[in-house]
C-alpha cells in the first residue's frame, strides 16, 4: 500500500479521505467487523452504507458528549448542584476510559 499526501479545504474533509482510504485497504487484508471512530459525521454516513461492518464511537468521545449534553441540561435545572454532580460524573467516565485504555495491550 502506497499513501500520498493530499490536500483539502478542510480539515472535516481530510479526514474522511484518509478514513476511507485506509479501511478500504484494510477490508482488503482483514475480515472486518466493527470499525470505531470519533464522531465524525461524514465518516458515519459513509458506514452506514458498509454491509456487515459495525461502527461504533470511541469511549473517549461517548463520555464527552454525554457530559457535554448533561451539563447543558443542568444548567436549566433549578440547582447548581447537580451542574456539580455531572462535571464529576464526566469527569469519573473519562478517567475510568484511560484506565482501561492503560490496561490493553496492543
């Protein structure tokens, strides 16, 4: 396998095409299951259109906007406390994340 630099206007766009062009290569060498990216919403039309290949988000990037979603909501509820409690249940999510990335052995 060759790779080439290539240039876009974007980085969105950069890393869509490099995305594709590595997992076609890969889905020529390896029976590929799941596939887990970040959120990239480009990357996931693309393998929505993928038969028999799973996709799914990376922890890292799950805890996050799952922190992110919940901090927006507790910052319309009536108590500062629980804007409290999800910042430390984020913060919990994400530590346990590396924790069990540390642990795998690749």
């Amino acid at each position: 396998m060759t790779l080439q630099t290539v240039t876009r206007s974007s980085a969105v766009a950069s890393e869509k095409e490099a995305f594709v062009t590595l997992y076609t290569a890969a889905k020529e060498i390896f029976n590929l299951r799941s596939v887990t990216t970040d959120g990239n919403m480009s990357i996931r039309a693309f393998m929505r259109g993928e038969d028999g290949v799973k996709h799914g988000l990376d922890v890292w990037h799950l805890c996050k906007n799952l922190g992110k979603n919940l901090a927006r909501k507790a910052k319309t509820a009536v108590s500062a406390c629980c804007f409290v409690t999800v910042v430390l249940l984020n913060n919990n999510l994400i530590m346990m994340w590396y924790l069990q990335h540390d642990s795998v052995d690749v």
